[in-house]
C-alpha cells in the first residue's frame, strides 16, 4: 500500500510518500518526501493553484491508496489560519475527487503515535521518523519531516 503524508501549508507544503510491506504491515520505506513551496509575492488564489498543480502531479505519480493530512490548531494568527485553510481545503478536494480514503490527525496525535508523547517537540518527531524509516540522517526540512509521520500514522491506522 503506498500511502502519502500531508502537512498543509500556504507557504511551505511537506509531503512524504510511503510504502507498507506488505508481509510486515508494521514496515514502511520511503518513496518520495519534499516540500512544495510558493512565492509571498502570488495572490492566495495563485499560490493554491501551485499546491493544486503540484500536489496533482504527486497523486498521479504515485497513486497513494490513503491519505494522511494535518488538521489545523491555532490559537494566535487568525490570519495565518485562514490561509492554511484554504490550502488544506484544496488539499482535501483533490484527494476526495479521487476517492482516495483520507485521515485526519492532529499534531497531538502524530506526536503522540510517533513518540508516545503529545508534547514532543519537532527534533523529537524528527528523531523518530530517522529511526522509524532507517534513515542514515534527520529528514528536512521539518514540514517533509511531519509529512512523514503523518503518513507513517495514516499506514498504522486499521480503518478509516
């Protein structure tokens, strides 16, 4: 099963693609991960339609059986939420338009999936995603980090 991890953003998008063994279905290996970045300087109509193009391409290349995506948790910049939102939206659309099963976590439950504990901090997640995957260093940046890990939790999750 080839499962792909997203962590939403308007600037920055962290993906990571990954693939369970299918003898050891607590096994994984890494097929891709990166960032999809945007310019400051696009409208927020044209820096979804960079996210819309580019996480089209990923799908298509990949064809992932499931879905792992970031849900949002913001308690300052209303602003900042705003934006992720939509980008998260899109996100969420290409995916159900292609009927791909989509999980939803939170960053408390990624942390806490990956580290055993909500509160871990984002070298720790780091730290765990190198081991989980036998990685000789830290994958970075850190948003294709926790895309990793939130494929890792969509894998390890039963049903939907």
């Amino acid at each position: 099963m080839i499962i792909l991890g997203i962590d939403p953003g308007t600037a920055t998008t962290g993906y990571g693609v990954i693939k369970q063994n299918p003898k050891r279905k607590d096994e994984f290996e890494i097929l891709d991960f990166g960032v999809i970045t945007t310019k400051k300087t696009l409208s927020e109509a044209g820096r979804l339609a960079i996210l819309a193009t580019d996480l089209s391409a990923i799908l298509k290349q990949f064809r992932p059986e499931r879905v792992g995506v970031e849900k949002l948790f913001f308690t300052t910049n209303q602003k900042t939420a705003m934006a992720v939102s939509q980008a998260r939206g899109v996100m969420l659309l290409l995916c159900q338009q292609k009927k791909i099963p989509i999980f939803e976590f939170t960053p408390l439950q990624v942390k806490s999936t990956l580290c055993g504990y909500g509160k871990a901090d984002k070298r720790q997640v780091q730290l765990m995603v190198k081991q989980a995957f036998k990685l000789k260093s830290l994958p970075k940046p850190d948003d294709a980090a926790d895309a990793l890990a939130i494929a890792l939790c969509a894998g390890l999750r039963k049903n939907l």
